[in-house]
C-alpha cells in the first residue's frame, strides 16, 4: 500500500478554518491534524512568539518545528478526530496551520517592530526579505516538498475583529490583543514563493539529506489552490469539491456536515473553536465584494471593538486584497 499523500491548508487566525477542518475529519480515509506548529511556536525552547511565559513553557510538552511536521508527514500519530464514520485505512494525511508558525522570531519581528509577543532577541536579529524567490521560512524546502500546500483565507474586516473578540473572552488564557497576530503578511510572503514556479521551492536542488526524510515528494498542485472564506461559505458544495479535485482527492458530500460536539483535536486551544464545535456544518453567507464589506462589530461588555483592534483590519487589507486576486477555486 502506498503511503498517504500528505496536504496542508495554510491560514490565518479566525479564517474559518476549523469549519474547513471538520469537513476532512469527516473523510473515512483521512486523519486530521490540529495547528500541531502551534507548540512549538508558544512553547518551544526557541519559540518565536512570547505569549507565555517560560514556567508555562517548560510545562508543555512540544517538539521543533521540523520534527513535528516531520512526525505528520509520517503519520506517527493517527490523531482519529470525531466524525460521522468509522476510520479506514489512511489515504490522506490533512493538516491545519497558520503560515505565521513557520517563519522564525527575526522575520517576524522585522515584519513587526511594535509587536508585543515578537520580542528583539540578540541571538535572533531582524531579518530582511530582500529576495521573494528564497525560502522565508525556517523548515529546509526537501521537508516542505512532501506536503501539498493548499491556502485558505478571510477578509481581515471579519477576522480581526473575530481574534479581538476571543481575545477579550479570555480564550487560551491570555487577554491582551497583539495587531502582529493577524496573519496576513506572512500568508502572502507563504504564497508567492511556493507560487512562483521559479522560486526555490521548485527550483532548489536536493541536499545530501533529502533521503532522511521520511515520505515522498509530492506533486504540487499550481497555482497552489487559494480559497476564501466568503467563497466557501456562498457555496460549500461547489467548493470543497473543487478544492478536493485540485489535490487529487475524491470528494464526498460527507464532508458538508458532521454531528455537533467536541473534537479532542481542539481541546489545545478552548474558546477559539466554540463555534466550529458546535456547528452542524458550513454556516451559508450571501457572497459579497471585499471592497464594500463593512467590520463586524462585536459587544464587549458596554464598549465596541475599539479602533486599535480595528487598525490591523486596514493594515492587513493590501496582503488580503493582493491574495484575493489569485483566489483559484471561486463561486460560479
């Protein structure tokens, strides 16, 4: 039997990824795996992102970046999530991630000079991103290439306010909202190097490591499939369907519902999947332009989302719009 093809989908917070998630915890022949970057970006003992602190880290069990995607790919753990069906033999490895998790504390602080959890490190200087053909992240590209790479987003007018709103009910234990979080910069600078065929995550020789890997190197779908939410939620069908036929997966219409309840794959991270699990499946949205979308507003006590929480909406609409133009799976 031939070994699982392997895909990731890379997000951004509050993308209505989780939902995308659930439809491939409902495959038979998939096993899904939850932000498994997300340890060792909060927790490792070089982690990036100082959102708690090292007593809490030294608390949580987590690996390097390389050796957790390294265990996915393998499928090492068969993290078998709730769903309507019981589990087959593995076809297909499915991975959920933010594109923010694989990029390294210098990039990120020079991406983001005011953030308050990308803090300066002498060991870790700023990094430039002077060369957008070269690898930005810190995974070698002989480890990237036996995934297939999928991207999925949602207009920073809902997200943002969506993440200040988790923010402020406390979810995943910390209550201070960071504008450098949002997502998008990073998704973008992910795209446009594994999008350009001339980049060197297609052009790259192999190094003398390459065999040490476990897996295969996969064929990589081009342009790398880039979905957006408002797409997916105007029409699930027509779009997990196209999205499984530009991977090379069969599609099943199990995939557009699943039972309410919890998904232990979720526990990492409480309050921020409430709705994801207890949804029914894909919540319908009246497809609108981007341009025109108004914020939502959410009540936080007697106050509204305050124009800080709101700015990164506005900062981050250039690397959305810019993505937006190469969506590749649209409604009809």
């Amino acid at each position: 039997m031939s070994s699982p093809t392997p895909i990731i989908v890379w997000c951004h917070p509050r993308s209505v990824s989780s939902a995308f998630e659930r439809a491939f915890m409902q495959r038979p022949d998939t096993r899904s795996y939850h932000e498994p970057l997300s340890m060792p970006f909060y927790y490792g003992e070089k982690r990036p992102c100082h959102r708690y602190d090292d007593d809490a880290c030294k608390a949580t069990s987590e690996g390097t970046l390389k050796s957790v995607l390294a265990e996915t790919e393998s499928g090492v753990e068969e993290n078998v999530t709730v769903g309507q069906h019981e589990k087959t033999a593995c076809r297909y490895i499915f991975i959920k991630d933010m594109a923010q998790y694989v990029f390294s504390a210098g990039a990120l602080r020079s991406l983001h000079p005011d953030s308050t959890v990308y803090k300066p490190n002498d060991k870790q200087a700023a990094i430039a991103f002077n060369d957008p053909l070269e690898n930005p992240t810190i995974l070698p590209i002989d480890l990237l290439r036996r995934f297939k790479h999928t991207f999925l987003m949602r207009t920073p007018k809902k997200s943002v306010p969506s993440y200040w709103k988790c923010v402020q009910d406390g979810a995943a234990g910390f209550a201070y909202f960071d504008a450098a979080e949002a997502g998008y910069v990073e998704l973008k600078l992910l795209y446009d190097w594994m999008a350009n065929p001339k980049s060197t995550f297609h052009t790259a020789e192999e190094t003398n490591d390459a065999h040490l890997i476990p897996g295969q190197v996969q064929a990589q779908p081009m342009p790398p499939p880039l979905v957006d939410a408002s797409d997916l939620l105007a029409r699930p069908d027509d779009v997990v369907a196209r999205y499984c036929a530009a991977i090379g997966v069969p599609f099943d219409d199990g995939m557009l519902s699943w039972e309410s309840g919890t998904v232990n794959a979720f526990n990492s991270w409480q309050g921020y999947h409430t709705a994801a699990q207890n949804s029914t499946g894909f919540k319908r949205e009246t497809p609108v332009d981007p341009s025109a979308e108004q914020a939502e507003t959410f009540l936080n006590g007697s106050s509204r989302i305050s124009d800080h929480a709101f700015s990164p909406s506005s900062a981050n609409l250039d690397s959305y719009n810019y993505l937006y133009a190469f969506r590749s799976i649209k409604t009809a």
